[in-house]
C-alpha cells in the first residue's frame, strides 16, 4: 500500500519539476493504545505511530521560493522563506507556514525547496494527519538543509505549528509521529515528556478501527467544560489533601472520600482520571509481560469510564464497543479519541477479521443507517527518510 503511495508522490514530483526528487520522507499517523483525556491532567498517554502515512518528496531548487503540491487536493503553493508568514484562506497551507515560522523564530535558515505531498491517511478519522503534516514536512527540510533539529525537538515544533493553526493541541501526536517505532508503543509522561518504549507484538491479534463516521457537535464545547470540571475536582482534592498536586498523586479512595463536596459530575469526571491513570500503567505492565488479554479488558474499562463517568461517548460509539464485548474473538474496545464519534480502537482475534467486520457492518448499518467504515493498522515507525 504505501509503496504505490511513494510511487505516486515521487512520479508527480518528476513530472511537476522535472527532476528526480532528492528527498523521501514517510511521516506516520497515530493510535492511541489507552490514556484518553489525560493528557491535561498530567497523566500519560500510550501512543504508537501506525503504517499509515504522508509521503513528501523533497528538494532544493537555490532559490527563496517553497514551491509546495499537495497531489489529493490537486492544489499548490508558493510561500517565500525569508519573509514572514502570515495565515491563509488554504487551511492545508497553514500547517506549513507554521512549521516554516517555528523555524524562523528558533534562528534557523533555509532556502527555497520544492515539495509535493500524498496521503493514505483517513482524513477526519483521528489518525492525526495534521501532526504527520507537520512532521513529516519539518523533518524534510531538516534533512534537505542539515539543521541538525533532534527529533523530540521536531515534535514540539510541530506541536507549537499546530497551535499557530488555531488548534491547542497536546505533545501526543506530533510526538508519536516522530518518536514511533515498530512494534512499540510509547509511555510518554504529560508533565514532563519523559518517556519509555513498550512492546506492542500483538502477535496473536489484530488492530482494526472502526469508523462510526459521525461527528457530533458537541466536541469542542464539551472538552471545555471537561477541563473546567476537572481543575475543580484537583482543587477539592488539594484543599483536603495538601501532598497532591495532581490526579497521579491521587487514589481512587481519597476522590471517594470527597464525593460529598463535589458536584456529581465533578466527581464522575475527577474519579474517571484517577483511573485512567492507573490503567495506563497497568497497559504498560500487561505489554510487557506479553499479555495481551488484560489489555483488552483494560480498553473495555476505559470506555466504560469515557462513557459513563467522562460523558464523552455517543450512541453509536456505545454500539460498536457493545457489538464488541459480545464477541468472543474480540479482547478489548474503546473510543480513540476526544469523543462524540469518531473511532472504535479493537482488537481482534487473528482469523476472525474479516467475519467480525462483515457482521459489525451489517448490524451498525440496520442500526444507524450509517456506513461504516474500517481501517486495519499495524503499530510502525515514526517519520524517516525512505531509502529504496
């Protein structure tokens, strides 16, 4: 699959500019194994980067122009690199310009370049293929230019791109596009990016996502007032408890404890993120052992939580996670993702794929109406150079 997307990237490149490009460059989507709607909570998140991806083709061309072709949009820009950068009516653009206005403000000079792009992402999908934009685009021009930009640095640049844009984003995506590697997922500490590599051989399952293909409206005023919620529970808790400084340094005793003064929905959210937390720790010590059925359990957990502590679930999200835990050959199933549609995350017994697929396509569509949409992923490696 990918090699007919670089094939297509590099053949267009050719073609646009009539040379070979000088630099390839694969920047991943990502997963989230478990850890959702903790990462503004200081806890941590256990992302891994997937085997979908952007292809960019790259090269200099010794002038001051970026000369950019986005192949799925059937669209192009043409940006200066020395003047400053300003947002544009292109939303794909700004992503770019924003990358190129990190690298002015760190000091970094580049010159003009020729790039085209492709994309076997999911658009809307949660995959993050805005981070891979970013990502992929940085690493590229690091490259073309030897600006000798360490990768973990690459990721917050991207990170900070992403917030020009418009879109307060965490580290999570930008850093597992970059830092992903095959057959790990990564424990990455929200408060700190500390982070340490964990098996993820799911030699005996599959990953398969599937794609509700709703979006509900509430997202993103919802995800305020989750946040609202959950500073309010840390702040019971610090008034009662002086040592805790955060959900991590708290046990699901002491949130009991307190349920009298706190709203129930307070309560609901700040007990949600205190087990959370834990289940990520839990995850990471279940992969290294090898043990992929506490996995599972623990995603089906966490979608318990999302849905009904967190409130963050939708009907059809409920369905195809209920659809899930009816079947055997199923482990685990959550929402990936902030929440109110979007993505199932599953895994799936090898050789029960595609009968599990048909029957969920059926059952969701009498249900809904709706189509239902599948992505088979394998955890892979973050953004690199490809070397045919």
């Amino acid at each position: 699959m990918n090699e007919i997307l670089i094939k297509k990237t590099t053949d267009f490149f050719q073609k646009k500019f009539n040379s070979v490009a000088d630099k390839v460059i694969l920047s991943p989507g990502r997963i989230n194994i478990i850890g959702e709607h903790i990462d503004y909570n200081d806890g941590y998140v256990l992302p891994a980067a997937i085997d979908k991806i952007i292809c960019f083709a790259f090269e200099k061309n010794n002038t001051t122009t970026a000369n950019i072709s986005a192949i799925d949009l059937d669209e192009s820009v043409v940006i200066d690199v020395t003047k400053d950068t300003e947002l544009s009516d292109a939303v794909w653009t700004n992503y770019l310009r924003g990358v190129l206005l990190q690298l002015k403000l760190k000091g970094f000079e580049v010159g003009g370049f020729n790039c085209s792009f492709s994309s076997n992402i999911p658009t809307g999908s949660g995959l993050s293929s805005s981070a891979a934009l970013e990502c992929g685009f940085l690493y590229g021009i690091n490259e073309m230019f030897n600006l000798g930009i360490k990768p973990i640095d690459m990721a917050l640049m991207g990170q900070k791109a992403e917030h020009w844009v418009g879109v307060n984003c965490g580290i999570m995506d930008q850093f597992s596009s970059v830092m992903g590697l095959e057959n790990k997922v990564i424990k990455i500490d929200c408060r700190t990016l500390d982070y340490t590599y964990h098996d993820a051989n799911f030699v005996n399952y599959s990953l398969i996502l599937f794609d509700s293909n709703v979006k509900h409206s509430l997202f993103t005023s919802e995800y305020n007032v989750r946040r609202i919620e959950c500073t309010e529970g840390l702040g019971i808790l610090k008034a009662n408890f002086p040592e805790i400084n955060s959900f991590r340094d708290c046990t699901e005793e002491q949130v009991v404890s307190l349920k009298s003064k706190m709203t129930d929905k307070v309560y609901r959210r700040s007990l949600y993120a205190v087990k959370e937390i834990k289940r990520v720790i839990l995850a990471c010590a279940a992969l290294d052992k090898g043990d992929i059925a506490t996995l599972g359990k623990l995603m089906f957990e966490t979608h318990d939580g999302l849905s009904k502590d967190y409130e963050v679930s939708c009907e059809e999200l409920d369905y195809l996670v209920d659809l899930a835990k009816a079947e055997e050959v199923v482990i685990g199933s959550r929402l990936m993702g902030g929440g109110f549609g979007g993505c199932t995350i599953t895994l799936v017994k090898k050789g029960s794929e595609e009968a599990i697929k048909e029957k969920f396509t059926k059952l969701y569509k009498e249900k809904f109406n709706i189509d239902l949409k599948i992505y088979d992923v394998k955890v892979s490696n973050g953004t690199s150079i490809y070397i045919n």
